[in-house]
C-alpha cells in the first residue's frame, strides 16, 4: 500500500484550518499544519510536502506571495500550491491581495470543494480515463467485470442497474482515496446531465440496501461532509 500524500495547510484562522485539515485527513491524506507564511516556508525546508493549500490572508506574506516563493527558487525544490479563501472574501479582494496577480484563488463555500481540486492536483480521480472502465477488476473479494456489468462478492452475484454499477465501479478504482460527491456527480452522471436535489442519496441508499442485503456488511462508506470511499 502507498503512502498518503502528504499536504500542509496554511491559515490564519485557527478554525478554518482545523476544518481545511481534517477534511482533507477524512479523504486520506496526511496532513500538517501552518499559521503564517513563515511557518510555512520552515516547514517545508525540513518536511518538503507534496501539496501546499495556503490561505489567501495569511498574516505575514499573502498567499499568492507564497505560492510564487514555493513554486519557484525560493525553496529547494519547487512545491505545488493551492491558493484558497472562504466565499465570504469578496471577489474584489481576491484579485487585489498579494504581489502574484496572476495566481487563481480557490474561493470555496464547502470542504468538499477543496477536496475536490486538491484531488484533482494529484490527478487521483482515475476513473476519468475511460479505458480503465472496460476493465475487469478484483478487489478482495469483489469481482466487477464493465463488460457485462456484472459483479460479484464473496462469489455473490449482485444485481445493479448501469448507473449502480458505474457508482461502485468509480469507488473500487479510487481504493482507499474519498471520492467528493462533486467528482462522483461528474464521472457517473458526465459533464452534461445536472444532478439534482438528493440523486446521490437516492443512489446511494438504493446501492447499498442491495449490497447489504447480499453481503452483511458495509462495501461504501460515507466521510462526512466530503463524500464517500469504497470498504470492500
């Protein structure tokens, strides 16, 4: 089993980063934590993370600034970073803050928003090749073959509808990573359907009621506020 990729936090706000952290713990990866721009840069020298998500505000160097020192030859080895703000921040500020005009600002209104990009910097979501979807895989003892769209646990058959299948199938292809309801909306539903209200829950719910009642125990579980991982 690989290691979990290793992303460090930087922000002000002691709430907001407790919130950032442990969200981006309950989607597996490990996580450290920073509150100012120096902080940061320190920590970095000793530890080198793979992912750095900084807080647009931070006290002492903003975080576009940052961003650009840990990108560049500011550090030992250049650092790949997030820049992100609460949706509350106006959208003036975001474009005024910090000497790196140029630098995209992540203004979120939920975790799983975070999540999502920062699962999109490590480019975990596989299932958008759609190559792998033609795949038979074997997970444990579960056995999924897309050809037929069959599945099988504990030597089972398991009967679901191509939509159930795609679900379960996005899940076991990401392993032990969370997958956010906003990456599941796109890789099960595709770019151009909206998914409405509670589609998910409804899917879900049907999901697992079906793969309960085969196998006795839980093969999806849910990671609050972000989205859901496969137990096999």
């Amino acid at each position: 089993m690989s290691l979990p990729k290793q992303v460090l936090v930087a922000e002000r706000d002691p709430c907001i980063l407790s919130q950032l952290a442990r969200a981006l713990r309950s989607a597996g990866y490990a996580t450290s934590e920073a509150a100012s721009g120096r902080e940061t840069l320190r920590f970095v020298q000793m530890e080198h993370p793979d992912l750095v998500v900084a807080g647009l505000h931070l006290q002492d160097i903003g975080g576009r600034d940052l961003a650009r020192i840990l990108e560049s030859n500011g550090t030992s080895e250049p650092v790949r970073t997030i820049v992100v703000c609460s949706a509350s921040v106006p959208a003036d500020d975001c474009a005024l803050t910090g000497g790196a005009v140029e630098r995209p600002v992540l203004r979120w209104s939920s975790v799983d928003e975070v999540v999502t990009r920062v699962n999109g910097m490590f480019d975990l979501s596989v299932n958008d090749d759609p190559e792998l979807f033609t795949e038979p895989i074997s997970l444990g003892t579960v056995r999924m073959d897309p050809g037929d769209l069959t599945v099988e646990i504990d030597g089972a058959p398991i009967d679901l509808s191509e939509r159930e299948f795609r679900f379960l199938h996005t899940l076991a292809l990401n392993g032990e990573r969370t997958c956010t309801r906003d990456e599941l909306k796109r890789l099960v539903w595709g770019q151009e359907e909206e998914v409405i209200g509670r589609t998910v829950d409804v899917l879900v719910s049907r999901l697992r009621s079906k793969l309960t009642s085969a196998t006795g125990r839980e093969v999806i579980s849910t990671v609050r506020g972000i989205g859901y991982r496969f137990t096999g």
